[in-house]
C-alpha cells in the first residue's frame, strides 16, 4: 500500500507540472463517474466487446496495447479472447484502481499497467501486435486522444498490425429546432425588459452537445470526414469539407447536427457502430451548431456547407469550428447565406 502510495504521489506531482488545460483534462479521468457512464453506455462497450471477444484467431497469442486503458475494460476483453500479454496506458490515476480490478479478476499476470503518457513511458515491448482505444470526444475529434494514438501506432505497431477500431466518420445533417433555439438564443433579445445580445454572441458560439430527436432531422445525412487510422496523420485533425444537404421535407433549418460512425474493419465481420439521431444513445449524444439565419427550404432543394475543423491554438484539446452555409432558391425572398464561428472547449 504504501508502494501504491507513493506511485500516487509521484502522478500528482507529475500532473501539476503540466499546462492547466492538461491537468483538467486527465484529473477529469480521475473520478468513477465519467468511467460509470461510459461502461455503461452499451451502444460503446457491448461493440467493444464484441469486435474483440467474437475475434479470438485475431487477438489469440497476441501482444496488444491499449492506449488510454481507463478502467482496463477492454485490457480485459482482449485477455479474454487469448492476448498473450495486454500493456494499458493511461495518465489519471483511475489505473491504480484499474490494477486492483485486474487483480480481482484474476488477470495480473496477463495485464501491466502503466501510469504516464504514451509518448514519454517505457514499454515492456519494442512492438505490439495489435492496438486497441478509445479514444472519440463528442464531435469525434473534442478532447480526443486520436493523436496519442497515432504516435502509438508509429512507434509500436507492428508491420501488418491491427487497429481497433481502424476507421470513423463524421456525418452533418440540417435540423428543424424552433423551440429550443429561441429557449437558448433568443432569450437574450429581452431579459426582464434588458437588452442581452452580447450573450447572445456567445450562446450562438457554443455548441450544444444534446440528444436530437430523429424526426428533427430535416435533411438527408452527408459525410463530411472519414479517417483511417492506418493512415491518417495528425494534420488530418485540422480539416476543411463541403457538403451538400438534401432537404426530406418542406421545413425550416435551425442548426446543423454532426455526429460520428465508428468501424472495426480488421474484424471478422466488420463491426459498426453510430452515435447519430437515428441509433440508440450513446454518451457522446450529438453536437448541434445554431446557425446566425434560420433556413425556409422545400424538399429536394440543397444547402451548400463549408465546414472547417481546427484544434484551438490555446489549447489543442479543444475546437474551433466555422460553418459557412449557403441557401440559393428560385424564390429570392428564402436565398440566404452566412457565417458561424463556434469555439468546444
């Protein structure tokens, strides 16, 4: 215990060294809820598990590491399907609680845990065989660790290793959503008889991670990103994507909604899995970005998207998003066209 201790104290120390942003991220990882939540998000653990426990040829005698191992759930679930030795990796200190879990059931001598980050520990092995993570933040790329991963995979994969999962997408789609964007936006026009619109600025510029109701969606959903881990470098993480949106119906346009698809390809039979409106909830829910106008379109008729994804310059965890939309129609009167800036941190 004591040993334990002072392994404790030394990841502490460690942390408070790092930048401020660095040090609220992984003392984020540190507490048993956030954990609770995402092992008890089915949609998430149950494709987890079956990609890798339905795969046992793949995994079976394998060196696989685990980057970003929380709780060591999927650690475990690679055991199960005969990994020879699994290295997890993770920088909170939820690992040294992670390590009792694997005690108790039985996996200590299969499972080693490292506290630290990827890029600066000592791995038991010059290379794995097989990589596993999860590593999505909501919009996919929020507060993600795709870039740790990527630096897993160039300096420990093996020649014809496997990823999983190995590719994910992002899908747009238009959404009526009157209501609740004159609830959150417009309720800045008049504040007990004041005038507030300098939040709304602000309101407009944040955007609302919630569950949409798939009989909001308006258009028909477009793919704006796929990555494929093979081959994806860390640049692909700031990317620029025009889309077209196809209207089902004659409605208004609110806000746009973005959500990601994830695959394991390298699977048997390739498992798949949304976080969209239109599948059962996840954690991640959806990410909804009001527009500045709000769009009167008819079925059939399309809105022009220009989406531009960068990590913030102050902090590389969080986004800066700008969607540029451009509505063109034979009726003049519904023509619109704009700008939106919107900052996830």
């Amino acid at each position: 215990m004591a040993g334990e201790k002072m392994e404790v104290d030394a990841a502490e120390a460690k942390l408070k060294t790092m930048a401020h942003s660095e040090q609220h991220y992984f003392k984020s990882y540190d507490h048993h809820g956030i954990h609770e939540e995402m092992l008890k998000d089915e949609v998430r653990t149950r494709s987890y598990m079956n990609a890798i426990v339905q795969n046992k040829h793949i995994f079976k005698d394998k060196i696989v590491l685990d980057v970003g191992c929380g709780t060591a759930i999927l650690a475990m679930f690679a055991v199960k399907a005969g990994a020879k030795h699994v290295i997890g990796v993770d920088m909170s200190t939820m690992i040294f609680k992670a390590r009792e879990i694997v005690a108790v059931n039985g996996m200590a001598d299969k499972i080693t845990l490292i506290q630290g980050k990827m890029e600066e520990i000592e791995m038991p092995y010059p290379k794995v065989d097989i990589i596993i993570s999860e590593w999505m933040g909501y919009f996919l790329l929020y507060e993600s660790m795709l870039d740790t991963v990527l630096y897993a995979r160039d300096r420990y994969l093996a020649k014809d290793g496997l990823i999983f999962p190995d590719k994910a997408t992002i899908y747009l789609a238009g959404i009526e959503d009157g209501e609740y964007k004159e609830d959150k936006i417009g309720y800045w026009n008049n504040v007990y008889g004041f005038d507030y619109t300098p939040l709304k600025e602000v309101a407009l510029r944040e955007p609302l991670v919630d569950t949409v109701d798939v009989q909001a969606v308006v258009t028909e959903p477009t793919l704006a990103l796929t990555l494929d881990l093979y081959k994806c470098q860390v640049s692909d993480l700031a990317f620029n994507s025009n889309v077209k949106l196809t209207a089902r119906r004659d409605d208004f346009i609110h806000a746009i909604v973005g959500w990601f698809d994830i695959e394991f390809t390298a699977a048997h039979k390739t498992v798949r899995f949304s976080t969209g409106p239109h599948t059962k909830w996840t954690h991640w829910k959806q990410t909804v970005f009001y527009l500045q106008d709000v769009l009167t379109v008819q079925q059939g008729e399309t809105v022009d998207l220009a989406l531009r994804v960068k990590p913030s310059d102050k902090n590389r965890r969080d986004l800066d998003i700008s969607i540029d939309y451009k509505f063109e129609s034979s009726d003049a009167n519904r023509a619109v066209s704009g700008s939106s800036e919107y900052k996830m941190c």
